[in-house]
C-alpha cells in the first residue's frame, strides 16, 4: 500500500511524481478528467480503506484539498 498522496495521483494521470504537488488538479494535469477522477478516488479509498462523501468529492480541487480530506478521515499523510 502506498501512503503517497503524491504517487497515487501521479499513477492514476501517468504523469512523474516530481510534476506532482499541492497546487496541483485538473486545471494543470490535463489528463484529470471527470473520469479519471473517479479512478483517483477509488485509489485512494483503497490504498487508505476510506469512504469519501459525494460533497468531499466535489470539494477537491488540488492535491492540498485531497490531503485535508484524509485527514479529516484520521489518515496520516505524508507531507
């Protein structure tokens, strides 16, 4: 299991880890699309055995906003 925000979402949009930071979403990873979204957020529940709500979902628009969820599910992340 990885605990890398930063690999779980460089993995799903095949993109490097070093092009990932907190700033970064769909406005600056082309290929975070609405379904590739989803994909993120499957990987993420299963990497962290978490259920995110619908209005968690919604709410992320960066990496940032992805980490202040898991925490707020009790995960530690990796800063």
């Amino acid at each position: 299991m990885t605990d890398n925000v930063h690999a779980i979402v460089a993995k799903v949009f095949s993109i490097s880890e070093t092009d990932v930071n907190d700033e970064s979403g769909p406005e600056n990873i082309e290929s975070w699309d609405s379904f590739n979204g989803l994909i993120l957020v499957d990987e993420l529940e299963n990497n962290f055995k978490i259920k995110f709500s619908i209005s968690e979902i919604t709410d992320v628009k960066t990496v940032a906003d992805i980490k202040r969820h898991l925490k707020n599910h009790n995960v530690s992340v990796n800063e």
